[in-house]
C-alpha cells in the first residue's frame, strides 16, 4: 500500500515535471519572440512598405502550409497507421523568431508556438524509439482497446480538433 502510494506520488510528481518544463520553454520561446518584436520597433526597416508587405505575406503563407501538412500527417493516422507521413512531416514553422515578430501579431505566435509544441509532443510520446528514430512496427491494432495502435488512433482523433482550433487562429480567422 505504502509503495503504492509512494509510486502514485512519484508518477504525479513526474507529471507535474514535465508540464512545468514543457510551459518554461514555451515562455522561453514567447520571450525571445516578443524581444524580436520590440526590436524591431525600435528599428526603422529598410524595406518598402510594399516589399515588407508581400514578404509578410509569403511567411505567412509558409507557415500556414506547414502547418497544414502537419495536420494532414496525423490526420492519416485516424485510420491506419502511416509511419512515412509522420517521418516526412516538417518539424518547424521555418520562419525565425524576428520573421514571425514581423508577420504575426503575438496572438499568432502563440498559437504557432502551441500548434508546434503539441505536435512536437505527439511526435515524442507516440511514434519516437529510444533511438529517437520514428517506429514503423507497432503492437495490437485499432480494434484493441489499449493496444499501441489503437491508442495512437485516440490520441490522433483528440488532437486534431485541437490543430483545427490552431489552425484558425495562426489565420486570424478566430481569437
């Protein structure tokens, strides 16, 4: 019983850990973004408006297509398991923290910061070896309850109205 409840505290503890890590390097990453951006405040550009306009616009074009490939990979695995798209997936936005400063307004960059995060921890959690290489052979399947399979086709489902949810707000459609 003791050890038991010594594993249950260790394990939330543990959890309580990872979270605190996983929200310092969030805020690490919001800081340097938001210094980016007071930079570039102070900083007159040497830019036409125009240029710096249509620049803006490609970045976040990129950034946005990125993204939607991101969500495309995952999306495939709802119905069976699709190890290459999860391998070919990008693994970043692409842009610099200065160019995000310079397309996105800070309610953007967060929700790019997040859509990134989450995906990076999908990544981590189901589908990396201890070799940090992505699986290819996975145990059970979709129709068993608890099995690898099934419990990435879960966590996949649950993910995605949340990427959808993201995926409005790095377009300014939602705040």
């Amino acid at each position: 019983m003791l050890l038991s409840l010594f594993l249950l505290s260790f394990i939330v503890n543990l959890s309580i850990l990872m979270l605190l890590i996983v929200m310092y390097r969030t805020l690490s990453v919001q800081k340097k973004i938001l210094q980016e951006q007071l930079e570039l405040l102070q900083q007159p550009t040497n830019f036409k408006l125009a240029d710096k306009e249509r620049l803006c616009e490609e970045w976040k074009s990129y950034v946005f297509v990125q993204a939607l490939q991101v969500r495309e990979a995952i999306s495939k695995q709802v119905n069976n398991l699709h190890p290459k798209l999860i391998e070919d997936a990008p693994i970043s936005h692409g842009l610099t923290n200065r160019e995000l400063a310079e397309a996105f307004d800070s309610k953007q960059i967060e929700a790019i910061t997040h859509f990134w995060n989450l995906f990076h921890q999908y990544i981590e959690t189901h589908w990396k070896t201890e070799q940090g290489r992505i699986k290819t052979v996975f145990k059970g399947s979709i129709n068993i309850d608890g099995s690898e399979v099934h419990r990435i086709h879960t966590v996949s489902n649950r993910l995605l109205p949340q990427l959808d949810q993201l995926l409005k707000r790095i377009k300014g459609d939602e705040h």
